[in-house]
C-alpha cells in the first residue's frame, strides 16, 4: 500500500530523521551539544513554531511535527532505552554498594528541595496542598539529560545517578500520594501506596529470579542462530515485558528497564545487546528532546519573561545547594558536589507528569501548571549549559586550571594511556625510561593533580564518553593503553576505538582470562590479564618454598600459562597465539653459584 506525503505519521517521521540525519551532525560540527540541537529543532517544528505558520504556508506542513502527541510513545520509549542502557553498565553488586547514596542522599535531596520549593510556593500564595504537589514536582531532575551529559562512573556521575535513581523508584508514589491528597481523595489513597509497595517488591523479586533463569537460556538460543535480527528482537523483547510487568504492577516502567538491563549485565551476552540497541536509543532520546523543544511556546515565554526567569533560577538555586550540602555531608569534594548540584537543578521530564497529576487532583489550577510546565521545558533546555557551568564552578573550586580536551601532536605522535591509577603510572614510568613520548587520561581530578605535581604528562577526562574519545583525535597516537580498572567499561572503550582506528594498536589490562577474551573479541592488540602472572608467580614462590625443584617448577609453570593461553584463544577465536607470556632472565633460572 502507498504512503503519501499527507499522511501525518510519515510527514513526522521524515523531520525527525531530517533533524537527526542533517541538522545535529551541523551542531557537532560547531561542537553544540546534540542535546541543545534536538531541543531547538523541536521548538523550531513544532506547533508554535514554523507549524503556526501551516494555515498561511501550507507549504510548511512537510517541515514541520502536524501531531506532536503521535510521537510522544517514542519519546518515552527512548527514557525506557536510556534506563535499560544503564542497567547494562551496573551490576548488582555495584547498585547495593550505591544504596546508602540511593536511599541516603537521594532521599534526602528530593525530599529537602520539595519541603524548601514548598514552603517558598506556599508563602507566595498558593495552598498547603498545591506546595506539596508543585515542590515533589520541581525537586526531581532529568534521568534523560544528566546521565549522558556524564555518565554513572565519574565521580559526579556516580552522585547523580545514586540521587535520580530514587526519584525514579519514588515516582509513582509521589503520584499516588497527590491523589491521596486531592480534596475528594478518600482514606484508601494511602492504602493504595502500600499496595503499590507490596506488589512492587514481590514483582521485582519474581523478575530477579525469573530473570536469572530464563535470560542466559533465551540469549543462547538467539546467539546460536547467529541472526542479529532475532537477537534484537530478543532484547526489544526484554524490555517491553519488564517495563509492562513493573507498570502493571504499579511503578514506573523505567524501573523495569534498569532491572531488565541489571539482569542482562550478569550473562554474557551483555556487550553485543549493549551495540544492538544503542542506535534505538539515541534515536528515541532524540524524539523526547524533540517534544521537549515543542513544549517551548515563544510568545508566552516572551510575554512573562520575568516571571518564568525568576522561577528558573529560584527551582536551580534551591535545588543546586541541597545537592551541595548533602554530597558535603557524604564527604564529596566541593568541586564534585558543585558540579553535581548545578546539573540536578534543573527539574525533569518526569515533572510534567507530576504537574498534571496535581492538576487533575485539583490540587492546583490549570494555569499553573501550564506556567510551570514551561519553566520545566527551559530548565531541560537548560541543562547543557548548567552542565558547563558546572565544571567552571568545580575548576573554581578545586583551585584547577582548565584543562586541554585533545591531545597536542605539536610535538610528535605519542602513547596515549587510558586511566592513571597504579597500573597506569607503571606503565608511564616505563614509557618514560625507554623515552617514549606519552600522554595519560584520567577521570578522578585529584588523581590528575597529584600526577601534574609530579611532573607527568596528562589531561583530565572521562572517557566512558563518546564525546571525549572524538576529541582526543586518537589518529595520530602511536599506541594506546587501557588500563582502567573498570571490566565493563574497558570492553566498550575498545570495541569503540577500533571500530574508529582499524589500525591503532590497542593493548589493554585484563581482569582474568574470560576479560582478557571479551577484550579480544572486542579488537585489542594484546590483552594481559592482571590475575594470571601475579597468581602464576605466588604459585611458583609457593613450591619452590616446600622444596619442589626449580627446574620442574618452572616448566609446570610454563605448562599452566600455555593452558591458559589456550583458554583465550579459543574463547576470543583468535587466529594467533595471544601474548601472555613472562620474559626471564637467564639468572633468574640458573642462579649464581
């Protein structure tokens, strides 16, 4: 059947991926976060931009979003796939070690800024209950727009992803409690918060389970088809059915997703879901910050500037010195807590859901929910710079200077070694005493001051950021280091690497043999797991110490590394032996007599 051009579902279609195939690459190009790209296209395009000029241009219908609302299910597909994404960078063992931030400072963050914008609201006029419903509203921050702008694994990011998370299990609550509170609600509302407790709890411990033991069976029969599409249908799959289990069972379907991504993290097949749906999710992203810029309406804006200006800073404000004060409490370094402070305070995508529910439950007007709904799309607008400002703030704070974000070739090519922890400065050390130029990235600035003291070559930076990686300019380094300590992440940062340099030889550290092979399969050069030689040389002083022979010693030592380098080659199906082997010199085997 034919699609014509009036059909409002292509027509929309065709702007989205024109914006996203045309108009971002354009802000890259100039080194505009995409994020602020997808938002003024939106506001560009939508209702109250070029499509109030349809009825006088019609023309304009084909540039233009004809039902903002058609498009709003991808949108919120596209948090869904950002959560999910998440999920696969954890692991549960991290999440438990992040829960006296989730359940500590998130509570208290969310809370604090809710009871502070209340009291606020409350003195300027609006009722007891409208505060309650406006402050929960404006106190949560964006899951969709901070978590890419920084990651989980950073510093800020680990703060900032502690605190959103709780405000996404504390979502459906704070809905349920403004019903509870409408002036017609019955006492059954809080019931109901219970229920929503009850059955949620025993929904995700049913999914753990059933997770554990239905996952790694299901994957393994996509993976033996070796069809990529089944094995994205698999994953699609996934997320669909956990995200519809946690909403039927009362919380948000965002909650699912980071189960779903938490539970895959855990099998094997974590990496190649993750590239699977990577596309899917930075194109659903880009529809939400699409409908976000629509919401922008330039006339109101214009027309109440002053109040909506105050509004903004005053949400910012509030919200940003919460933050500051707790992660203080929780010992982050100033420059750590004001940054995190300035990126959370802007309020969420999640508040326009908040605002209708107190809309709905008569608990404020229409009218001020609409006003507030605006300042809710310029705080996303927002957030990019809030970000930037951030790290101006920190570098303030922490007595920095600025750092460079691309390597200086000025001088030639060079090394380049991901991550300076104690492998990292070992491996620098040895670059230097053979005179090899290099150059070190890190991510923990006080790592990278003490570094810079000592008279190290090296720049600050995040690399678990795709961002980062393209401003390196990696084309011209002669070698590149991975020596973070981040199995997961190590992984990723490789197969990105090589997917952009075919020829850039990659040598990573290794966690044991299994890392060592995902990082092969992932395209490294050498990967040389951390746990083999020290392990292989504790059993060596081991035996020569009960009195074995050194001889026989060393060839069973010799023997188990060759069974271990077998292990990889056929769990990476290398064509070549890999490099894992010890040099020794001649008098370490026949001692002096």
């Amino acid at each position: 059947m034919a699609i014509g051009l009036d059909n409002h579902g292509f027509s929309d279609a065709l702007v989205v991926l024109g914006a996203a195939g045309l108009v971002i690459p354009a802000f890259a190009r100039f080194r505009i976060s995409p994020v602020i790209g997808f938002i003024l296209v939106g506001a560009l395009v939508g209702p109250a931009g070029l499509g109030s000029l349809v009825p006088q241009a019609p023309w304009l219908y084909y540039l233009t979003i004809s039902d903002p609302e058609s498009i709003a299910p991808f949108a919120e597909f596209g948090i869904i796939l950002l959560l999910f994404s998440i999920g696969l960078e954890l692991s549960f063992k991290r999440l438990w070690n992040l829960r006296r931030l989730v359940f500590g400072t998130g509570a208290a963050e969310l809370l604090g800024s809710a009871l502070l914008i209340g009291v606020a609201l409350h003195w300027l006029g609006q009722s007891w209950g409208g505060s309650a419903g406006l402050g929960l509203a404006l106190a949560l921050s964006s899951t969709a727009l901070v978590l890419p702008l920084v990651g989980t694994t950073s510093p800020v990011g680990r703060g900032a992803f502690a605190m959103l998370l709780f405000e996404d299990l504390a979502l459906v609550p704070i809905i349920f409690a403004l019903g509870a509170m409408a002036p017609t609600a019955s006492a059954e509302g809080w019931a109901g918060i219970a229920g929503v407790a009850l059955r949620g709890g025993l929904t995700v411990v049913a999914m753990y389970v059933g997770g554990r033991l239905v996952l790694p069976r299901l994957f393994a029969q996509a993976a033996r088809t070796k069809s990529p599409e089944l094995f994205l249908a698999a994953s699609l799959l996934v997320v669909i059915i956990a995200s519809v289990a946690t909403t039927a069972a009362g919380l948000s379907p965002i909650v699912g997703a980071l189960l779903a991504g938490l539970l895959i993290a855990e099998t094997e097949y974590h990496t190649e879901v993750e590239v699977m749906t990577a596309p899917f999710k930075g194109l659903a992203l880009g529809v939400f910050l699409i409908t976000v810029g629509m919401s922008l309406d330039l006339s109101l804006i214009l027309a109440n500037w002053a109040a909506l200006l105050a509004a903004v800073v005053g949400v910012v404000a509030v919200k940003a010195v919460v933050t500051y004060l707790l992660l203080r409490v929780a010992q982050a370094r100033p420059g750590v807590a004001a940054e995190t402070g300035l990126l959370m305070g802007s309020p969420s995508e999640t508040t326009l859901i908040v605002l209708a529910t107190a809309a709905q439950a008569q608990l404020i007007q229409a009218s001020t929910a609409n006003f507030w709904q605006t300042v809710t799309a310029i705080g996303l607008t927002i957030t990019p710079l809030l970000a930037q400002l951030g790290s101006a703030v920190s570098r303030r704070l922490e007595g920095r200077a600025p750092v460079p974000d691309t390597i200086d070739h000025a001088g030639g090519t060079r090394a380049v070694v991901f991550g300076f922890g104690r492998v990292g400065r070992l491996v620098a050390d040895m670059l230097a005493r053979h005179d090899q130029p290099y150059v070190a990235v890190e991510a923990d600035i006080d790592a990278v001051a003490a570094a810079r003291d000592a008279g190290y070559p090296i720049i600050f930076g995040d690399v678990s950021r795709t961002e980062m990686i393209e401003r390196l300019d990696l084309s011209r380094a002669r070698a590149l280091i991975l020596t973070m300590d981040e199995p997961v992440l190590t992984v990723r940062v490789a197969r990105r690497v090589r997917a952009a340099f075919p020829d850039l030889p990659i040598i990573a550290r290794a966690r044991d043999t299994i890392h060592a092979a995902e990082l092969y399969k992932a395209g490294v050069t050498d990967a040389v797991p951390e746990t083999l030689e020290s392990s292989l040389q504790l059993s060596e002083a081991v035996l020569v110490d009960l009195g074995v022979a050194m001889g026989p010693v060393i060839a069973s030592i010799h023997d188990k590394r060759d069974e271990l380098r077998q292990v990889i080659r056929r769990e990476a199906m290398l064509g070549r032996e890999p490099r894992i082997r010890r040099v020794r010199r001649k008098d370490e085997i026949e001692p002096a007599a």
